[in-house]
C-alpha cells in the first residue's frame, strides 16, 4: 500500500468508526506509512476529525505547516466587543477559504465554539483596539477593507477588491464601529434583495471570503 490516506468509504465499518471519519490504518502497523507527517495514535485508533482526507492521519502541527505553504494572501479581522458568538464561524470560515491570519480586534477572549477546533489550524492574532490593528496594517503595506452596509458603499462584486488585503467585519446588529469604518481604505457591502437590513454576520464574512476566492484562488 502507498502512503495516501485511506478515503471513508475504504474503512467504514471499522470497530472504532463512529460514524463519519476514518478507522484505524488498513493492515495494520505493518502498513503504517513512514511519513512523519502521520499520528501514530491516529493511525492506530482512528481519525474521527472533520480534515479533507489529503490531511487524514496526519498530526495537526504538519497539518498547519503543509496550509502555511499555501495559504491565501487576504486576512480576516473581527471587532470583538460584545463576546459575539458568530466570531467562531467566521474563523470556521476563514479557515475553508485558506486566509492568511484572523484577527481579533478588542476582547481578547472570543467564544470558539463556532470554530469547531478549526482555530487550531488557522492563525490567530490580537490587537487591542481599532488603533493598534490600523498601525499594524499600515506597517505591513495591507489595506483594509470594511464589510459593512453603510453609506457610500459600494457592491462588493462592483468593488474593487485588492489581492492582499485584509477584510474587516463588525458585529452582529451594530457592524463596525465609527472608528473601524474610519480606518479602511474601501468600505463594501453585499447586495440584499428581501426585507431585512443585514445578514447574519458570519454569512456575510464566506460570502465575501468567497467573493476574493471566486476572483484569486487557484
């Protein structure tokens, strides 16, 4: 046997299967690969967590070196004042869509439930307030991009939306802040064809990080 993960399909049924997953490695430590990208432990018990099957067995520090050679150069930054539950999906997110780095803006502590552990593979960073995110981005040459449906916007898929940036997004119900919208270069918004005036906040974050992918992502 070669050293490719096995698929789902190829261990179903195992005795340590829950149900979505892979079981233990076929053949047994005999077949285990040499790699030592791969997790003893999961290749004996099983890899029950939720990676493509590229990364099946493999231990989460070679996970997060093998998407450091590749990740996306946009950043993902939240302002982070009221503890918003939607922080974690937008990580989630951030994560499928391969950003370079989140950035949380405020608190430092935010609620990780919605990352589904999917923050272990993606980088994290905290800044203190809207001031020290502006210096830092500055420093690094990274315009910043405001997400919000404010006066003067302009359709994100109208917009002008650059390779290396670093999309901004507020919280939920009162968006960003006077301070945020004053630090981006470009505000945008998503057009909305119903009734409500927003979208949930962390739909509106994959829609735009969808919106870079659609235009840059290979």
């Amino acid at each position: 046997m070669d050293d490719q993960p096995p698929t789902h399909a190829e261990t179903s049924g195992s005795p340590a299967q829950p149900g979505y997953g892979v079981g233990p490695w076929p053949g047994g430590e005999a077949a285990w690969p040499k790699d030592d990208r791969y997790d003893r432990e999961l290749l004996a018990g099983g890899d029950t967590r939720n990676v493509i099957d590229r990364y099946r067995y493999w231990r989460m520090e070679a996970i997060v070196d093998d998407l450091d050679t590749r990740r996306h150069p946009f950043h993902v930054a939240i302002e982070n004042w009221q503890h918003d539950m939607n922080i974690g999906s937008i990580v989630r997110s951030a994560n499928a869509f391969l950003a370079d780095t989140v950035h949380i803006i405020g608190r430092r502590r935010w609620n990780k439930r919605g990352a589904m552990v999917t923050d272990r593979y993606q980088h994290v960073v905290h800044h203190d307030d809207v001031e020290s995110f502006a210096a830092w981005a500055e420093a690094e040459g990274i315009p910043i991009i405001a997400v919000d449906n404010v006066e003067g916007a302009v359709r994100v898929d109208r917009a002008d939306l650059p390779q290396s940036c670093v999309l901004l997004f507020g919280q939920e119900g009162p968006g960003l802040s006077d301070a945020a919208l004053a630090a981006a270069s470009a505000h945008v918004e998503i057009t909305q064809y119903g009734s409500t005036r927003s979208i949930n906040a962390s739909a509106a974050a994959a829609v735009i990080m969808y919106e870079w992918c659609r235009r840059y992502a290979d």
